[in-house]
C-alpha cells in the first residue's frame, strides 16, 4: 500500500490489524507516517491510542478482546496472557471488572514495563502457552496462582481458588506443586487459602463453613466423603457428615446446584437422602456470611434431634 493510497483503503488497514489492533511501526510498514497515526487519534479524528505505539482504528469503547489484542501487541509476540483475563477465558464465570487490569507475563530479559490497562510481569518461568480462540494463555494453573499472588484478601483468594477448582476442573494438588515451584514473593495467602481447600472445601462458602461448624461445640465432623446406604448404593457426598447421629450438612450454593442440570441434580440427592433415612441441614452461602449465628443454632439443634431417634443404617465408603 502505497503513501498515496492507504487513506483510501480503510478495509485494507483493518484487514491488516487484528479487530482493528494495529501497532504503529506496522502502520508505517502499509505507508501510514507515524505523525499522521499520531495525528488521527487525537479528540475528533477517526482513531484512538489504546498503549504507547498500538492503536485502534476506530473511536469509542473498545472490547475487552480489542483490549487483549492490544495488549498482546504491545508486548510482543513472546507475550501470554495470564491472571483474571486468561481464567475467564479458559471456563472462569467471572465477568471482568471496570478498570481491571490485563496481565502478561514476559521473559525476564525484555525490558517491557506495566502501561496504562497492561500489567507486565518479568518471569525467568515463562509457560507454554496454550492457545484459546487464538489467544497464548497461561495454563490455568499458573493463571490463578498468578492472580492470587497480588492479592492480600485472603476470602477474595479462597473464593478465587474454589471457583477455579470447581468451574476450570483444577486439582488442589496442581495448584500446591505450582506453589512449590513458583516464586515464593505473594504466595502466603494462596497457601493459608488453598490449606483449607486441600482439607476438603470445595467451595469459597465451604471454607467459611468449616471454621463456623467448629463455634458449634458439636464433634467435629468430616468433609467430603461418600455415604453410602446398607446395601453399599451411593446416596451423597455430603458437605459436611457427623456420623455418630447420621446428619449431613450441604453448602447449597444456588450457582453451583440450582442452576439447570443442578437443581435436579440436588432434588435427587435430597430425595436419596430422604430414603436412606438421613437428616439433612440445607445452607446457603450467603446465611454462612450474613447470619452464622443462626446457622450454628439449626446445626446444634438438628444434631440433637438426630440424636434421639435410631440412627439409619447408612456408613461412609471405605
């Protein structure tokens, strides 16, 4: 495209941009002056600057992928995207934030610093990237970890890894090995949090939910583990199971079990429950939160109403 010729040519600019993400030595290449980019993003012309030398052709709110690609372009081409944004994008429902940064990890030796919505990150442990609707992400694995890292809220941490074990299918031992080979600088929080995780919560509400049940005086009870009736079929894997009185104690999350298939899916466990003769306290995260105290009242008292009737003939799994 000649100098001539490319202000003419608008769709061949874009064709040659990525959804409209063009660096400006790129412009230069296609005979676009570098002063006239400039130029054309200053207030009323017909671009914008998203990052020093990357523009987007076109004026108004730019996406959060027009955003990713710039990013991307202004790191280069050794750049993965990593934290919130490579999470979401690898099954995350967690919907970006205003304001919320991007970030890149790159290796050690460039010299790319943070700018304007980029968080940059030097790392002499660059991952392989895995590609996603043509995007290079961290493994997810290294994404959280690399998100929680910068946090010091250890129940926005603990929520964060209980979302990323349930909805991104991440083994808590996955995520103690990144720990044990990443960098030490930020991790104490995903530590504490992930402890809690790895003695069994399977969910940000789960977490809190152990610490609760140990203000009830109650036995403490166990996490997790398959309960089966006297004829060795499946009935649940309860939340939380005092097994000298029978009694179970479900974290009902109306994200993670009311939704369609889960609401079914926990109208059968109720109803296996049921059958199998076993007392069950229903909680939802939001009473954990707001209103432990009650919730420690119904556990003591469904406790010992389980207590004075004949205990059902149901056993964990060995």
């Amino acid at each position: 495209m000649s100098r001539q010729t490319w202000a003419r040519d608008a769709e061949a600019l874009f064709a040659a941009s990525r959804l409209g993400v063009i660096t400006v030595a790129r412009l230069e290449s296609l005979g676009v002056p570098q002063r006239t980019s400039y130029r054309r993003c200053r207030p009323g012309q017909p671009w914008q600057r998203l990052l020093p030398g990357v523009v987007l052709l076109r004026t108004g709110e730019p996406t959060r992928r027009q955003l990713v690609e710039g990013a991307l372009q202004y790191c280069g081409d050794q750049a993965v995207v990593t934290g919130l944004e490579s999470c979401r994008r690898q099954g995350l429902r967690q919907p970006a934030q205003p304001g919320e940064p991007i970030h890149l990890l790159l290796p050690a030796h460039l010299k790319t610093v943070s700018s304007g919505y980029v968080l940059v990150e030097r790392t002499t442990r660059m991952p392989a990237a895995v590609r996603v609707d043509g995007l290079p992400l961290a493994p997810a694995v290294r994404s959280v970890l690399d998100e929680c890292r910068r946090s010091t809220d250890l129940g926005n941490v603990r929520a964060l890894l209980a979302q990323a074990v349930q909805q991104l299918a991440i083994d808590p031992a996955d995520l103690s090995t990144e720990l044990e080979n990443g960098s030490r600088r930020g991790s104490a929080v995903p530590r504490a949090a992930l402890r809690e995780i790895t003695r069994g919560a399977r969910s940000a509400a789960e977490a809190a939910a152990m610490r609760l049940s140990r203000r009830t005086g109650l036995p403490a009870p166990v996490w997790n583990f398959e309960l089966r009736d006297e004829r060795g079929r499946y009935i649940a894997t309860p939340d939380a199971w005092w097994d000298d009185v029978a009694l179970a104690w479900e974290i009902d999350s109306y994200e993670f079990h009311f939704g369609q298939p889960g609401y079914a899916a926990t109208l059968a466990r109720n109803n296996r429950y049921a059958a199998a003769g076993v007392a069950v306290v229903q909680t939802v995260p939001s009473q954990v939160r707001s209103n432990p105290d009650a919730v420690v009242a119904e556990l003591v008292a469904a406790y010992r109403a389980a207590a004075v009737r004949p205990r059902p003939p149901v056993r964990l799994a060995s």
